[in-house]
C-alpha cells in the first residue's frame, strides 16, 4: 500500500510542478507584454509631442507671417 500511495504522491507532486511551470511562463509573458505596452505609450507620446511642437511651429511661423503686413514690400 506505501508503493500506490507513493505513486499517487509522486503524481501529486508532478502536477503541481507543472502549475508551477505554467503560472510562472504566465507572469513572464504578463511582464513582457506590459514592457512592449510601456515602450509603445512612451513612443506614441514622444509622437505626439513631436507633432504639436510642429504644429505650434507652424501656427508661431504662421502667425509671424501675418504679422509682417505692416511693412512696406521693399524692407521684405
């Protein structure tokens, strides 16, 4: 009878190895999609604020063209 139970604890202890294994390659990947998921927010923002400066550029670029009316066309 010790050789069925230690069989059936020799499965036991098997099984919860291979949770182990598996809640552990779960964490990992969990990690590894949440760095990709920061390095593509940190991306996406740097976009963003590139674009709006550009934008700002152009409105200050525009806007100093308007600006510049009151000159004669000589000085330009």
């Amino acid at each position: 009878m010790t050789e069925s139970t230690s069989a059936v604890e020799q499965a036991v202890q098997q099984r919860i190895q291979q949770a182990r294994i598996k809640v552990q390659a779960a964490r990992e990947r969990r990690d590894e999609l949440s760095a990709a998921r920061r390095r593509g927010l940190a991306a996406r923002h740097a976009n963003k604020l590139r674009h709006l400066a550009e934008r700002e550029q152009l409105r200050l670029d525009a806007e100093d063209d308007g600006q510049d009316d009151d000159e004669p066309d000589c000085f330009r």
